[in-house]
C-alpha cells in the first residue's frame, strides 16, 4: 500500500508538475518524512491534522508554491501530532461502492457510511492504534440522521463501517453499542437494507445474531477477521480469541441464519509459523462453513511488534502458503454459491450492465447476473441458477 501511494504521488506529479500534492492519511502519520521527500510534495498531514486542511489551505498565505519548493527555498510543511489522543472526534465519511455510477447527479448505489475511527486493541501486526488513535464513535441520533438523509436521496442499501466496529459507541456518554445502534436505525429510518463491514469475532455475540436473524432488513452477512487457525500463532498476534471460540460463532450465525455468508480474513506466514500452525489453519478453515475467505500474506508494518519479532518465515513460504489459502477460499466460495443454487432471493440491482445483463447483489452477498437491462438501484427477485448463468426476475 506504502509503494502504491508513492507511485501515485509521483505519476501525479509527473503529469501535473506545477500541481500541489497534499499527503494525508495512515501513511502521513507514521512516515511524513518519507512522503515529504517524494517530488511535488507541499503539505504532509497527518490523521491528527486532517480536520485543519480546510482553514489551513482557506489561509492561502500558510501554503508553499510548488516554485518556491523547486527553487529549495523552504520545504514541505509536515503537520502531524505524536500524540494520537489529540486526533479530532470522527466526523462522517462515506464513500460509494465500485458499483455506483460516476455521475454526481444519478442516484448512487449502496453508499458506506463509516461511523467508527481508530482502535484499543493491540495486535502485534497492526499500526492502526499509531497512526489513527482510540476508538471513536458518532453520536447515534446523528447516524440516523444520515441514514435518512441518504435514504432520501435514493439509497437502497447503506453498509456501517468502522476500523473497529464492534467496539462502536463504548466512548460515547452515555455509552452507547452496535447492537443498539443497529435496533434505532431499524426503528427510526425508512432504510431498505443495512449491511454491516467487518467485525470482530468477540462482538458476533447471541444477542447480536438474533437480532440480524429477526430483521429481514439487515443483511444476513458476517465477516469475522481470523487471521490464523493455530491457538499459538493467535498468541503472539495478540488476538483475543482462540480458533474454537472463532468455530464456536461461525456455529451460532449457522443454527440461527442457515444461509448467511460468512468471510474470514487470514494472514500467511506470521512469524513464527511453522508447517504445523498453517496446516493446522488449513485444517481449521477446510472443516468451517465459510461463504469467503480473504488471504493477506504477511508484511512486517514499521513500528509494531510483529516488524522485530524472530523466525521470519522466507518470502517464497509466505507465497506457497498464501495461495493455498486461496485454493481453499476459492473452494469455500464455490460451494456457498452452490448450496444456494434454486433459491428465490432478493438482488439489489448495481450500476454494471454488459453482454445484455446487468449486475445485481444478494443480502448474503452473492454477486448475481440478471438477464435484461435493468436501472441500478432496484430491488428484484430471481431464482439463483445454476453454473452462473444468468437468473430472469420473478417480480420487482
């Protein structure tokens, strides 16, 4: 991610070489140095900065010319703050699927609403407790709010989002949760469709599952981050959980939602893994009802645990072993959609139209193809069929 976003600045600035670059984001806070350094760069800012940028660039006086960084006469301005519980409160960010169509005046499809910034835990892998501070929340009146604000304008689906979002509203006084928060957006807002990003397994609790199963409203979808099937790897990653607390809730969304998708998220060669701790999470995800199965290989983050720790696993491993993963993944995705196949379902229409067929995604997130030209946006019932061809409408 570091070398793609370097790469960006400077083709940016390649095609544009009098344009100011601004850097901003995780990359800025943990390394301003190193994007200050990058050609065309004039202002890096940090996470804990990034509520200025506004004043600051109004100010236009506080901005270097592009000239004046040519010439040597000063350097970028990098504004990031150590002390990551200065950080601004989470404000709204929301951004629209891949799906949605490119013309600010159509309708969008399926909007992402994060309502949670920043991170408590400490895994060992992970820099986001540095680079986006504690966990924040928005207050959940305003939520709402801009559920209907966006329903109004013509979303169908609206996924919450969060860098930790099972912790949501634990900051908040009162205190608030995503259980409760979920009920008042099914109370208060007219929204078709809720659907819920990651989350981690300690949060997927009983009341949480049958609260998703009594709603048809909320899209029966978990996806649970593993990160690895072996109780010692888990250890030293500092997860909070073992592999059979982790079967133990792919079971509980299995006996009360039979036909949810279920993701996982795993690592390949963490330090430390043997041969033994990835065939044991081999072995580990082969016996689980996964619907999809999202393979990380391991790459140390500069600044946590993991970057110093022994044993590194050698990179030409850490491929093998990843793509087995992925074989695994691929097979678990195969099956789900076969197990699925004669289903009456309901599809959300989607902004991609090719070969007289057009795009469309279930609530337990099966991507489906319905025959026919169909505007975006729209909810439709069809029969999954078999071998992905496409499904005919039953009704509108």
């Amino acid at each position: 991610a570091d070398a793609e976003a370097r790469e960006s600045i400077r083709r940016i600035h390649r095609e544009n070489p009098t344009a100011r670059i601004i850097a901003t984001g995780c990359y800025a806070q943990r390394a301003p140095e190193e994007l200050a350094a990058l050609p065309g760069v004039s202002l890096v800012a940090g996470n804990s900065h990034q509520h200025t940028l506004g004043d600051f660039l109004a100010a236009s006086a506080n901005f270097v010319p592009v000239t004046e960084l040519a010439a040597g006469i000063r350097s970028p301005l990098v504004l990031r703050d150590e002390m990551l519980g200065h950080i601004a409160p989470i404000s709204f960010q929301r951004h629209f699927a891949k799906d949605s169509a490119d013309n600010s005046d159509d309708v969008r499809t399926r909007p992402t609403l994060k309502i949670q910034d920043g991170c408590n835990h400490r895994c060992a892998y992970c820099v986001i407790p540095r680079v986006r501070g504690r966990s924040r929340s928005i207050e959940p009146t305003l939520v709402t709010e801009e559920i209907s604000r966006l329903v109004g304008e013509g979303a169908q689906e609206i996924v919450l989002s969060g860098i930790d979002l099972g912790s949501y509203g634990r900051d908040l006084r009162p205190r608030s949760s995503l259980h409760s928060l979920v009920r008042k957006i099914v109370a208060e807002t007219p929204l078709a469709s809720l659907r819920l990003s990651s989350i981690e397994p300690v949060d997927v609790t009983q009341d949480f599952i049958e609260l998703v199963a009594s709603e048809p409203r909320i899209a029966p979808h978990f996806h649970m981050p593993l990160q690895s099937g072996s109780d010692k790897i888990l250890r030293a990653m500092h997860r909070w959980y073992r592999a059979a607390h982790y079967a133990r809730r792919v079971e509980m969304i299995r006996e009360a939602l039979p036909h949810a998708a279920i993701g996982a998220d795993v690592i390949a060669g963490f330090p430390g893994e043997t041969t033994e701790d990835h065939l044991a999470t081999l072995n580990f995800l082969s016996a689980l009802p996964l619907s999809s199965l999202h393979v990380f290989s391991f790459s140390p983050r500069p600044g946590t645990e993991a970057a110093s720790l022994p044993d590194v696993v050698p990179e030409r491993v850490i491929r093998a072993r990843a793509r087995a993963l992925r074989a695994i993944g691929q097979k678990k995705s195969q099956e789900f959609r076969a197990s699925q196949v004669g289903r009456r379902i309901r599809v959300l229409t989607l902004d991609r139209q090719r070969n007289g067929r057009t795009s469309a995604i279930s609530g337990n997130y099966l991507k489906v193809r319905i025959a026919g030209l169909w505007p975006r946006n729209r909810w439709l019932e069809v029969t999954l069929p078999a071998n992905d061809l496409p499904a005919t409408p039953i009704a509108s």
